[in-house]
C-alpha cells in the first residue's frame, strides 16, 4: 500500500512552505523553528517529496521549495531516515523526473544526485540502468529529465564511476552518451556532451577507448545553432587539448581555425570558452609550432576582446568618477592571507623578481569573476611569453591606433594590452618605450577613471625599465603623477595606483630618497581620506616603502609623518579585527627599516603583540579539550604578531631586551614551536633566531628544551619551517660557542641529509650549509669526521652567496674542519677550491686560512699532480686563485 498523507499534516507543510518564502526575518526565524521540530517525525520528509512530486496543484515555487528543503535534509542525516521512507523518497524520484515543468525536474534530479553522493550510488543498483533507460524515453520531458539527473550524477562523483566498485558502468554508459550528440533537441545534445566531458581530464578509461568516436562527433557539432552546445564543444576541446593533445594534432590546423572563429562567437560565454583554447595551448610545447602562421589572425581577436564590455562598464560603474565618500561594502573586501616569514640570504646580483608576486592580468577586481576581457589579457600574456619580440609585427599597428583613440573604451583597452605584453615582449618594446611611457603618464590624468586605474597598471608592468633610465626622465613624472592618483577621487583609481607605486617602490628603492618627505605626505594624508578595502593596500604600499628605503626612513621629520597615523589605527583595531593583519606587517617593515627610531613606540607594541599570541594559545587550548564548547581560534593573528616581535627584534638590537625581559614571551615560544600548525612553527622559529642574535641572555637558560625541538623540525617536508629551524640553529651555534657540544647530535644527521637531498630548494640549502659550517666553527671535532659526507654540496650551493658575516662564519667553520680532518676534503678539492674563488675580499685572517690550506694541499701532493689537477680548473678559476693565493 502506498504511502499517503494525512490531510491535516499537509496543509501545515504547505503553511510551512508558503511562510518561508516570507522576506520577514522574524517570520524566517519561525519557519526554521519549526522545521526543526518537524523534523523529529520521520515521515515529514514523506510529505516533502509527496508535495514535490505528486501536488500538481501547487505552484511550482513552492514544489521546488519542498525539494530543496528535503535536499538539505538528505545532506544532514539521510543515514537516519527509515528505509521505508528513504525508499518511497528514491521511487518517488525515479518515478517523476520526467515532470512536465523543467523546474520540477531540476530539482528532482538535484534530489536524486544527494541522495546518490551519500554513498548510496552502491546501495542503489537500480539508480544507473534506470536512468540510462529512461534516456530512451520517446517523452522529452522523461528523456531531458533523466539527463539532467546524470549529467548532476557525473559532476559530483566522476571517479566514483569509472572504479571498480560499481562494476563499472562508464563501459556503458560513455557510448550510451556518444548516441545522443545527434539527438534532435539541443537541451539533449548539450547534457551529454557535458556528461562526458566529466571524464576527460581523470582518462577514464571508457572514454579512451572510444576517443576517435568522441572527436569526430564533437567536430560534427562544430557549428551547432545552440550556444549551450558549442560552448561545451569548446570545452572538450580545451579538456582534450591538455590530456589527449596526440588525438588533436592531426586536426590542429582546423581545430585552430574553429576556435578563432568561436573566440568571436557572438555569445560571450562560447568565446570565454573557447579563448581559454589559447591559455592551454600556450603551455604546450608544439604551440610556437602550430600557431606561429595564425598569429596573424589571432592577436586582433584578442586584443579585440580585451574591451570593456557594456555590461562591464554598468556592473563597474564606469561612468562614476566620484566615490571616494562611499563607504566600502564588506563583501567586497577579500580575505587576505599573511604570508610567514622565510629567512633568506642575500645573493650576487640578483634583481628580486617580482613574476610571481605580479598583480593579475588586470585589475578589475569588481569583475573578479572570469570574463571575456581577462581571459583575452591572460592569453596575451602567455602568448607573449612563448613568441617574445615575434607577436610584435603583429601587434604595433594595432597599438597605435587603440592608444591614440578617440573613444575611451578602446584606447582604455590599448593600454591594458600593453600592460598585458611587458614581461613577455620587453625587450622589443625598449625602443618605443621612451615615447610610450610619457604618453601612459598623461593617461593617468584622464577623464575617465577606467582609463586612469589602468594606465596605473600598465606603468608598474614597465617600472623595471623606468627606474634603469636617469631619474629626471621618467622616474620622476612616473611618481609625481601616480602619487596625485594614489588621492584620487576614485576608489578604483586609488587602488591601483596604490599597487603600482608599491610595485615601483620594489623596484627604485633607494632611489626614492630624495623624494620621502613628498610621498610621506602623500601617503599619510591618504589615510585620512580612504575608506576600507584601500586603506588595507595602502598598509602595504607603507610597508613595502619601508622594505625599500631602510635606514633612511630613520629621521626624526619623517618618522614625525608617518608614525602618528599608524599608532592611531593601532589604538582603534580590537584584538579580534582581522583589519590587524595588515597593520602589522606594515610595523613590522617599519620597525625593521627604523630601527632605534621605533624606540618611542616600541613598548605598546611589543606588549600587544605578546598579548595576542597569548590570547590565541588559550583559546586553542580551550578549543583542544571542549571542541563542542569552544570555537577555533583564527591563528593568522598568532602568526603575524610574531612576525611582527620578529621584526622588532631585528629592528631594535639590543633594545628590545628589557621588553623580552618584562614579559613571558619565551614561555609562549616554547608552545608556539610546537603548534600543529607549519606556519605558526615557521615563525617561532624565524623569532626564535632574531631573539638569539637580539638579547641571547633570555634564550640562554632555555637552550636544553628548545634543541630537541629543532631537531625534529629538521624535517624538509616543511620546507619553510625547516628553513627557518635551520637558520635559528645557525646564529644559537655563534652565541654558544663551545657549550654548543652536547647537541650537535641531536641536529647534525639531519643537517647532512638534507644537504644531500636533490630537489632541495636554494634558500634551504644555503640556510643548511651556513648552519653545518657554523657547528663545525663552534665544534669542530664533533662535525669534522662527517666532512666527506657534505662537502661537496656544501661548496655548490655557497658559491653564489654574495660576502657576508654568515658566509665568513661558515667558511671559518669548514677551514677549521679541514684543519681537524684533511682526509675529508681530498676528494672533493676542486668544489672547495671553486667555492674560495666565490669571495671577493674575504677578511684578511680568513684569506690566510684559505692561502694555508691551498698551498698545504699543493705541498702535500708535490708541484706534477697540482699541475695536472689544476689543468681541470675553468680559465676563471685558474686565473682568480692565482692572483689571489699564488697557486
């Protein structure tokens, strides 16, 4: 007998159904009170798919409702239902996808692919044969009904179907699917192309065995009247194109022209499709090969795409100039993430390379979903990448006539195009460069706010050039301009020019001296006058000028301007505002760069920083006993206000002691290294060695607990953590000297396997040879007998690290070993002689343990064999030990 519904309960679950659709909240709050006692009866959810399915005389709004409602209960506690009711629920399902409203039909099949993701798709057998079916229903309703439940089913669990454990039933299933890329409705073709399209990028097996079918079926729907079925024709053809390129390149040279065509596709979401065509392509290695003799035809496609569009202009709200009085909406303003401290080296003439830190392709955040526009810009991108100087011919006529046009849309889109081909095609681009730039200068003062905020972006792409030139000619307009923009009206505008200056402050540095006092102004007057969301770019646009200018922001006039503004935001953020995080990596690059003139206000800071971390501890702690009870706390807050005691501690020297002295700070660090969490252990670490080099007086008496603790973070799983473990032993080694000797064991293993991993990142491997030549500095005996073992990789990785105390601690350290164990260097001899010839002025009773050695190992070997051996030396390495050491 089947299940019916008792009159009375009916019309409550309708009453239900109807007061939810209520925009009250009080009335809101209600319906959910109720559903919760109402979902103490098992059959309730009998009523659900009752009204769903089988109340044709409701509206279909609420049968929907009904669905989605027992949609969330599925997810909830589907393992609680009773089997009768999961089982009239299921039959239910089966019974009604083919509902004559597609809406209906949407959301049964929503209901059955929950159902399925349950781990019910092995308790449910008749669930696959059965739609699969249905799909030779003569009833379109039936069939696109039974579609759209499988097309759901392939999303949410692809690898499921194609394993062993239901039989696997793509065997079936993927040449059920090819049949119907003919079927007469367009609905139909589209869902099933979308269904296989699920299993291209894991190969399931099924669908490689009938790839050739696949194809040539998809190339028969090439020109398909429905957008819908072109566009996920594009995407197979993406899919293919990185997991089964072989099938594609004997059709490459259609398959391009197909997809220049579709890129143009009057429908944007076709040509947002297929443009990612040109992404994929970029990165496989036939593409210089096979696109080379369409560039022709493609770059004006892209650049073409790269215009704003009209629903753009409306969505950015391009035609307001003014908003910098609009206070910002908080869902506009994304999470940022704090990016630990690393502690790195400085290397020989190395420029930072800004690539992968660079702003995306484009700065319209408000469009940060994925459009037409970025997706054009980002293929231009890597397409200039791949072609360099080559995609020019065919790009500078273009250029001209967008950047010179009379309607803003288009010159606007110029300029992002040649923001889009800077890194790729720099170097052809340098000679027009000295035309071009002047010309984006006088872009930034616009009418159009568009125009201004990418004019921003473009110059900071070409920033590396401007600084190289004499600073009067570009560097100077460059930054009198963009700091008029970084006080702009337009909170668009403020925005990237507050980016682009950070990025030319990267990259001038202390070139930017002369001028503090003018951008100090700037920068201090524009906190009074952003609102949210820049105010957090304008933090790191202060931080990052610290980074770059260093001692030279110590001054009592600019310290004057700057620091006041700070503190007050200090004072007003809670200890919960995440507004925080950014506040303290701008002190925390200010306290680095001003040294003892951060004295004044270091005592506030220090102690909130302290207290922060103890806030966290305990509320992680409270979490770790009663999870039910307690929340989780957010340990970013943890992680920055170490990195900011860090930077304190680097700043301040030997002031800081008294701040370390009056709190329990090391008590904290001992429990912060050991978190569960790699990032807060990282930091620890990276406070730890800055309070070593700082004040070792109050990490002294802790030594014996923390060791064993670095030791086991030796561990390169972590990179960054080990890094930072690494280099903290390093400076602990030069503060203990010998009492050094009962731990070298307990870090030593580690260290040398470490050193001899391959694939082992530079910064790790520089921090692990200046630590292991540090032990041997401070314990010679205990380290020189494992010398053989790193000698060889330790002398590879220092030879490019420019003079610095660490390097001259660890060399002392491998002379010293050297001196204890010769053996262990004979073999090895040309890396360490190649790693002498690395130093440019060694200090003096250095070079003369250098000298000693060399000329000791040339004696002992007798004037033939150095001959012959030094007969394998590179013409430099000859030349510089023999000017230097006379051998």
């Amino acid at each position: 007998m089947d299940w019916q519904p008792d009159e009375q309960g009916l019309q409550q679950v309708l009453q239900l159904l109807k007061d939810s659709q209520s925009p009250n909240t009080a009335t809101q709050r209600i319906v959910q009170d109720k559903l919760k006692q109402l979902n103490q009866f098992p059959d309730f959810n009998n009523y659900l798919i009752f009204v769903l399915t089988r109340l044709k005389s409701e509206d279909e709004p609420t049968r929907s409702l009904s669905g989605l409602i027992l949609k969330n209960n599925v997810k909830a506690h589907y393992q609680s239902f009773p089997p009768p009711v999961a089982d009239f629920i299921k039959q239910e399902c089966l019974n009604n996808i083919g509902d004559a409203s597609s809406l209906i039909r949407a959301t049964i099949g929503i209901l059955i692919t929950t159902i399925a993701s349950k781990g019910e798709l092995q308790m449910w057998p008749e669930l696959l044969p059965q739609l699969c079916n249905l799909l030779n229903s003569e009833d379109y309703n039936t069939c696109e009904g039974a579609f759209g439940a499988l097309q759901k089913i392939c999303e949410d669990s692809s690898e499921l179907l194609d394993s062993d454990a239901l039989n696997r039933p793509l065997n079936i299933m993927i040449p059920k699917f090819l049949q119907f890329f003919k079927h007469c409705s367009p609905k139909i073709r589209s869902h099933a192309i979308a269904c296989v399209n699920q299993f291209i990028m894991d190969r399931a097996q099924a669908l490689m065995d009938n790839i050739d079918t696949f194809i040539e079926h998809l190339f028969a729907l090439a020109v398909d009247d429905d957008p819908e079925v072109r566009k996920n024709v594009c995407r197979a053809l993406v899919m293919l194109l990185e997991v089964r390129i072989d099938r594609l390149i004997p059709h490459m040279h259609s398959i391009i022209q197909y997809m220049l065509q579709r890129t143009q596709d009057h429908d944007e979401n076709v040509a947002l499709e297929a443009c990612e065509f040109w992404l994929t392509l970029a990165e496989q290695p036939i593409c210089k090969e096979v696109l080379a003799s369409h560039l022709v035809q493609l770059i004006p496609i892209l650049v073409n795409g790269m215009k704003y569009s009209e629903i753009d202009i409306i969505l950015l709200k391009g035609d307001v100039e003014e908003d910098e009085a609009v206070p910002d909406s908080e869902q506009d303003i994304k999470p940022r993430f704090h990016k630990s401290r690393t502690v790195t080296l400085p290397h020989e003439a190395e420029r930072p390379d800004g690539s992968e830190d660079a702003e995306d392709d484009d700065d319209d955040d408000a469009l940060s979903d994925w459009n037409l526009r970025k997706c054009s810009a980002a293929a231009l991108d890597v397409l200039a990448n791949v072609f360099r100087e080559e995609l020019l011919p065919h790009l500078l006529p273009l250029l001209k006539g967008l950047l010179f046009h009379p309607e803003w849309v288009v010159k606007e889109s110029g300029i992002l195009v040649l923001g889009a081909i800077a890194e790729g095609c720099m170097q052809g681009m340098v000679p027009y460069l000295p035309e071009l730039i002047p010309h984006l200068i006088q872009c930034l003062s616009d009418k159009k706010a568009l125009v201004r905020s990418i004019a921003c972006w473009t110059l900071s792409r070409y920033a590396h050039w401007v600084v190289s030139q004499p600073p009067d000619m570009h560097l100077k307009p460059l930054m009198t301009e963009l700091l008029k923009r970084i006080l702009d009206g337009n909170k668009r505008v403020q925005e990237a020019a507050c980016s682009a200056f950070a990025t030319l402050e990267e990259e001038a540095c202390t070139e930017l001296v002369p001028y503090l006092s003018y951008i100090l102004d700037t920068l201090v007057f524009a906190f009074g006058k952003y609102q949210h969301k820049n105010l957090l770019i304008l933090y790191d646009a202060i931080g990052t000028l610290a980074d770059s200018v260093g001692h030279h922001l110590n001054q009592p006039e600019y310290i004057q301007k700057l620091m006041p503004p700070l503190i007050q935001k200090w004072n007003e953020l809670k200890d919960e505002d995440k507004d925080l995080f950014p506040l303290l990596e701008c002190l925390s690059s200010v306290a680095t760069a001003l040294q003892s003139g951060f004295l004044p206000y270091c005592e506030p800071v220090y102690q909130r920083c302290v207290t922060l971390v103890q806030k966290t501890l305990a509320q992680a702690m409270m979490y770790n006993q009663h999870p039910e009870q307690y929340e989780a706390p957010d340990k970013d807050f943890m992680i920055v206000a170490l990195d900011l005691l860090s930077g304190l501690a680097e700043g301040l020297g030997g002031h800081v002691e008294q701040l370390v002295a009056r709190s329990n700070i090391m008590t904290l660090l001992f429990q912060c290294m050991q978190d569960s969490m790699p990032e807060v252990r990282q930091s620890s670490f990276a406070l730890l060695g800055d309070l070593t080099k700082a004040c070792f007086i109050h990490v002294k008496p802790c030594i014996a607990e923390f060791m064993p603790i670095l030791g086991t973070n030796l561990n390169p799983e972590f990179i960054s953590v080990c890094n930072n473990a690494t280099w903290a032993i390093g400076e602990i080694c030069m503060q203990m000297g010998a009492e050094m000797q009962p731990y070298v064991q307990m870090v030593l293993n580690n260290l040398v396997e470490i050193i001899n991993r391959p694939n082992t990142p530079k910064t790790l491997l520089e921090n692990t040879a200046i630590t292991i030549g540090r032990l041997g500095y401070v314990c010679p005996q205990e380290v020189a007998p494992m010398l053989q073992q790193f000698i060889r990789p330790w002398c590879t990785s220092l030879r490019n690290i420019r003079d610095n105390e660490e390097k001259d601690s660890a060399f002392r350290g491998i002379c010293m070993m050297i001196g204890v164990n010769p053996g262990g260097v004979v073999q090895d001899f040309i890396f360490f002689c190649d790693a002498v010839a690395s130093w440019v002025s060694p200090k003096d009773d250095l070079r003369d343990m250098f000298y000693k050695i060399l000329h000791g190992f040339k004696d002992q070997v007798g004037e033939e064999n150095w001959q012959q051996f030094s007969e394998q030396f590179p013409p430099l390495l000859k030349e510089r030990l023999a000017a230097f050491y006379g051998v």
